[in-house]
C-alpha cells in the first residue's frame, strides 16, 4: 500500500466518472528566489513535458491526460492539454479514461513545477544550470552547470516548511566507477556509496553494506520508429528472449537486483482482479530461450530481406551500465543472435 503525502497540494477531488481530478494548492508555498508557487507554473511545466519538442523522452508518461498523445504527435498545440489554472491556487486535470494510478504517479519528476516567470526570462537557458533555475522543495542546488561532477544543495529559506528541515546543505559528487565509489567511502569523503558488480561481491560481510530495496526497473528502449529495423516485432522478440536475467542481476550487477521480466517492476503494485504482483500477473510465459530467439530473428530478417544487421546501443558511462551493455551485446544477444556485432 502506498499514501499520499500533501505537499504543494494540500488535497484533491476526484470527479465520479473518475476523469476529472481538482487539486487545491496551498497559498504559502514559494521557489528559492522568493516567487509563489502557482497553478500555472504546473500547467506551464506539463505543457513542456508534452510537447514533441521535448528532448526527456518522457512524453509517454502524461499518456491519458486530454490530448497529450496527440500533441506529442504533432496533431495538437500545447494549449489543448487537458491541465488548466483556475485562478492561483487551483489546478484541473481532465482524463481520457479513468486511471486508478494516476494519483501514484504525481510522484514522478515528469509532473513536478517549474518557474512560469523564469521560462519565460530565461527561455531555452532555463534549467541549463542553477543560475536559470528556481527550487521549491526542501533545497535549492548551487554550484551547479551541465557539466558539474559536483554540487551542492543548501536549505531552501523560502521552503513553507523549513523550521521542520534541520539539514542544512548536501555536497553531491559523481562517481561513474562502483570501485571508486568504494575507495571514496572508505577515506571519508563519501557518506553514501552505491556498489555493484566485482566491488559489491566482495564486501558482501562488510558491516557497512546495506541492501535497499527500491521498485525501479532498467529496461532497453528500443527504436521503432517507421522503417526502423526495430519496428519489427520478430526482431525484439528475440532480443528479449536473448538476454539471461537471472545471470545478469547474479553475475554482473551482484548487488542485490532482482530479474525483471516486465516494464513494471515487482511488489509495486497489485492486479485488483487477482490480487497477484502485476509484474507477475503481466509476465510472459516464456523469458529466455535462445533457441526460440534464434529463429525469431531469422525470421525478422527474412521479413525484411537481409541477412544480418548491425545494431547500436546506447548507454551511460558508469561502470555498472558499461557492464550490463557488454553482457547483452557481448554474451546474451551476441551469443544467442550471431548475426549481431
């Protein structure tokens, strides 16, 4: 079970066709320069996010509200999403259909503010670097440009809650080697280390090694764009029947992950008809066979006309997904679709 927590909205109401949700937002929540958050900052936050030149590749994620497919589509302006402002401190959103989740998801980072009278001074600059960016959380972040490894969130003196914070300032480093990470740990300079992989198997008695249970999930996006050769359901298939997860989370990461066989990850959420893990509930029957793989690739080529292809894949530089590339490119996909380089 999960609970809402009131943050910027003190409390909602949901229409009973369950494809209108209002939302009350409190009058004494302000950005780290001093503005009052508004209705209007949500509605000018949302029409960014869904707009086709949106560069997140989140669009997908504001799928149901009004019109946003469509806009995102190119079919329809931005003004035609289905998010509005009554007056400061009221925001409407209307649905497609009714979305049991979609309170859950006002979680996600896709829906949160951001500054309307910033992104109107600063333009294509905002958000660029902590100069052309206002917070209105708990911190506000300094020292920080596209490029920084380092910087620092300090407390939010606007924040409408602020006698409760007694942090005062967070130092952030980036640390893309899970060795390195450790090392740092180890001398004091890092509080927090995240490990995986060669690191995270031998320090599995170390009294400093915590498992942290998290419902997130790491998936490949596949391009399937029109005339991509990826547009092909055989040809995805077969990657996806390709890749030996359990030896993946064991062997490559060692770090307490867990096989993932759908987009949702496990104990997340729950089928209401069943009562089952919907991750479970949504599993395919069959997850990794390389024999099966092998001829639906055969036959996504065929369908195509070629004999073999080259595909790229894309991926951060950390350690960990340098890691999990290689074992798919190298050893799963390679081994079990040799056409693939």
């Amino acid at each position: 079970m999960t609970s809402q927590v009131p943050s910027v909205a003190t409390s909602y109401h949901k229409s009973s066709d369950g494809k209108t949700y209002t939302f009350n937002l409190r009058h004494n929540a302000k950005w780290s320069n001093g503005d009052t958050v508004t209705a209007k900052d949500f509605v000018t936050a949302w029409r960014k996010g869904v707009s086709p030149k949106a560069m997140s590749g989140y669009n997908y994620i504001f799928s149901n509200i009004k019109n946003a497919d469509q806009i995102s589509q190119g079919k329809k302006t931005v003004s035609s999403l289905g998010v509005k402002a009554v007056g400061k401190y009221k925001l409407v959103v209307q649905l497609e259909n009714p979305e049991p989740t979609f309170i859950d998801k006002m979680v996600m980072p896709a829906f949160y503010t951001q500054n309307t009278r910033l992104v109107q001074k600063y333009g294509a600059k905002y958000g660029t670097a902590a100069k052309y960016t206002a917070f209105d959380g708990v911190f506000k972040v300094t020292k920080w440009t596209n490029t920084s490894e380092k910087w620092t969130a300090v407390k939010n003196p606007y924040y409408y809650a602020k006698s409760a914070v007694k942090l005062q300032k967070l130092n952030y480093q980036v640390v893309k080697d899970s060795n390195t990470a450790h090392q740092l740990f180890q001398q004091g300079s890092l509080d927090d280390a995240v490990v995986s992989g060669t690191t995270a198997q031998g320090l599995q008695n170390n009294k400093n090694l915590y498992y942290i249970y998290r419902s997130g999930n790491n998936f490949v996006n596949l391009n399937m764009a029109k005339g991509a050769v990826l547009a092909n359901k055989q040809l995805r298939q077969a990657l996806y029947l390709a890749v030996n997860r359990t030896q993946l989370s064991k062997k490559v990461l060692a770090d307490g992950s867990k096989p993932s066989y759908t987009f949702s990850a496990p104990n997340a959420a729950k089928d209401p008809a069943s009562g089952k893990d919907f991750a479970t509930a949504a599993q395919t029957k069959e997850t990794y066979n390389v024999a099966k793989a092998k001829k639906l690739w055969q036959d996504g080529l065929k369908q195509l006309g070629k004999s073999k292809l080259d595909l790229t894949l894309v991926a951060s530089d950390t350690t960990t997904d340098k890691n999990v590339s290689e074992f798919s490119c190298s050893h799963s996909w390679k081994a079990s679709c040799q056409d693939l380089k």
